[in-house]
C-alpha cells in the first residue's frame, strides 16, 4: 500500500532514530520499523517466550510493529492535539 501523507511519524521520541522521509510504502515502514526494533534488542523486552498450549501447539512470544486500521475516535483525538499544538 502507498501512504498518501504522514500525520504522525513517531518522531516524537527523538531517540529512535525514525524519519519518514522517502518511506511511500507499507513495505518501507514495515522494514524500518523492523530495523529500530532489531536495533532497540527489543527480544530483550520480554525476552525467549515459547510455550505449548494445552492444545498440544507451541507458541512463541514476539514484540513487533503492526500495521492495523485505526480507530476513529483515535484519528479525531490525534487530529485535535495536533491543531491545539499549532
């Protein structure tokens, strides 16, 4: 998917090292973002997780970055901070 236009890029920890600059595609952030996570150990945050369920699956805890559709009530929050913050 391309992203039409950043309202916010996360840029407010300013230790993280994110710029959206050049990234137009999913694809991009999702590499980038997988690129900070690798960088900031965060397999450290939990640490190695797998178990097996009682349904006789093992599962493995991870941390990531998902890309998911987001909430409305959410994007109208966002959008009042960031016209209060001009």
């Amino acid at each position: 998917m391309r992203i039409k236009r950043w309202i916010r890029d996360g840029g407010s920890c300013e230790s993280n090292g994110f710029n959206s600059d050049g990234i137009t595609t999913d694809d991009q952030l999702l590499s980038v973002a997988g690129r900070l996570l690798d960088k900031a150990c965060s397999h450290e945050i939990v640490g190695e997780v797998l178990f097996e369920g009682e349904d006789g699956k093992m599962y493995v805890g991870t941390v990531e970055f998902i890309i998911s559709e987001a909430n409305p009530d959410y994007v109208k929050d966002v959008l009042e901070q960031i016209e209060e913050e001009e």
